[in-house]
C-alpha cells in the first residue's frame, strides 16, 4: 500500500495547493510594454483551509449525505461531498470507495489534525434493546483480532493488535447515536493507531462516521468527532423511530456486535478505509524534513519553525 505522502507527490500537489490566478500579462502569453510585473504566488501558509482543499469543491452550512442525511455543520466547518470525498482520499494514498459519501474538516484543522469520513451501512435497522458488557465484549474483540491478524498475514497486510480502548463505548439511547475509539498496534508502525468511531442509527442502517486522526491527538478528535455526532440527523423518512418491522428488514446484530463486527472482520474501518489517513497527519507533524517541506507548506499552512531565538511561525 502506498504512503500517503509519496501519493502527494505522486499527485503533483495540485488539487490541495492551487496557484494563484494567472496576470493579465501571463494570460496573453506575452510580456507587453509597461506591463506590471506577475504577482507572486501566495505563500501556501499564506491560503486557507478552504483554498486548499479548493480542487475538491467543499461546501459549507447545511450539507447532504448521499440521500440518508444531512450535517449542519458550524461556521468555518468544510465537507467534500460524494465523488469528491472519494477522489480525496484516493489522492491522499487509499484505493478508491465508492461506499464513501463525504469528508468533514474542523474550522481549526491546522490544530486538530483530523477529520472524518461519513458512509453508510444498509445493514438493516439495529435493535438496541441490549446492554453490553463492554469488558467481555473488548476480550472478544482482542482474541477476535489475533484470529483476523493470522488472515491479514496471509493476504500479505500488516498484523494488527487491539490494544484496548482509547474510549470507552458510549450509548444515547434517546438520539440512537453511539461512539466509541480503539487503540490499534499494526505491525512494523512506531506507535498505536487510533481508530475512533461514531454511528448514528436509522430506520434500514447506520451512518458510519470515522474520525482520523493521530493517537496523540485523541482529545481533539474526539471533540471534533463528537461535534459532528451532535449536527448529524437522518432526514425525515429515514429515522430510527421511521423503522416498520411490516416492511424493513432487522441488522443480525445489536449494540455489541455493532461495535465488535467490523473490527472482527477486517480488524479496523482504517484496514478499508486505509491506516494511510491516519498516518497522513502524523509525519506531517514529525517527518516533513525528509520528504520536502514544501508539503507542510501546502497542507498544514504552517510555516516552517525558525531557528531558536527567532520568531515562530
């Protein structure tokens, strides 16, 4: 699998860092007399979030998630919808899916260092008339991980082993919404994983909502996860409470195995949806030096730091 970094070289940079528009003189393709000189290109620490991402159309506000939702998102929050939710996460290293319907990004996401991707399971409505044991469930959850780690191996993946919680998983039975995050260890990586996520109940499915992230920014992700988690309604007709047992069909699992399966079966959303995103943050933090700084420029909007003494950036 390709590192997401070595995909935005790959990539030409060209969708995150748009140019500046061209000159009058430039557009001509001449340089005429008295002509003013082309402006420069603006600094990419220079460009907001919103110029960044500008090769992916985000859209501010209230926002649709394929026909199943919608997200009121607060000021300064962007969402890249559909194909181009899915083209970013292809350009940022991950095979294309088409399951993806859109990608969120925080107003302070130069701090945060996360964001989330929204899809949708139509697995059929979950009953949540349970209470887990969520001490026994992890336990299964680890052994359950052991099993799928021998399979990864075989294909030729990473192993991966589930550390534990990183949050414990909490229920509002009242909203039908349910968060939780997990500590991974894939093999070969410096340090844990974190996989965080939110699913919001319906009438026939679930919305799945993946926060990502680096383990070290678990207070921010989580609160930014929890933000989008508070903004996002099925839209009317698709509600838990729209749920007719006479003609919708019922999910083969509750609470528990909502939280268990997909970790059970492809140990961890970030296996699909790729560890690459998780991974993207990180070295752009910690690892810009070897691989150019001009992609911390680009894509964090933060200059480089001066040496000591001078004055930050």
């Amino acid at each position: 699998m390709k590192h997401a970094l070595t995909s935005l070289f790959l990539f030409g940079l060209s969708s995150l860092c748009p140019f500046a528009p061209l000159s009058a003189q430039q557009e001509q393709g001449k340089p005429g007399e008295g002509a003013a000189a082309p402006e420069a290109e603006p600094e990419a620490a220079d460009l907001t979030l919103e110029q960044r991402l500008a090769g992916y159309e985000p859209v501010k506000g209230t926002v649709k998630v394929g026909k199943w939702a919608e997200v009121k998102l607060e000021p300064g929050w962007l969402f890249l919808a559909g194909r181009n939710a899915q083209r970013f996460l292809e350009d940022v290293g991950n095979e294309r899916d088409p399951s993806v319907l859109g990608v969120a990004f925080p107003a302070d996401y130069d701090e945060a260092r996360m964001f989330a991707v929204y899809s949708y399971a139509d697995e059929g409505h979950v009953e949540d008339d349970e209470n887990p044991d969520f001490g026994a469930l992890l336990a299964d959850m680890k052994e359950s991980t052991k099993a799928g780690s021998k399979e990864r191996k075989k294909a030729g993946l990473q192993s991966v082993e589930l550390l534990g919680w990183a949050e414990p998983p909490h229920y509002d039975k009242a909203q039908h919404k349910l968060y939780w995050a997990e500590k991974l260890q894939f093999e070969g990586e410096d340090g844990p994983t974190l996989n965080y996520n939110v699913r919001i109940l319906g009438r026939t499915g679930h919305l799945v909502v993946q926060g990502v992230g680096g383990i070290d920014q678990l207070p921010l992700v989580a609160a930014r996860s929890k933000d989008l988690l508070g903004v996002t309604e099925f839209v009317e007709g698709q509600r838990y409470e729209n749920f007719d047992p006479a003609y919708d069909k019922v999910a083969a699992y509750g609470i528990g195995g909502l939280i268990a399966g997909k970790l059970a079966l492809k140990a961890g959303l970030f296996a699909k949806l790729g560890i690459l995103l998780a991974k993207f943050l990180k070295p752009l933090l910690i690892g810009l030096a070897v691989l150019g700084g001009a992609i911390a420029k680009v894509f964090t909007g933060r200059k480089k730091a001066e040496p000591e003494g001078g004055d930050a950036a």
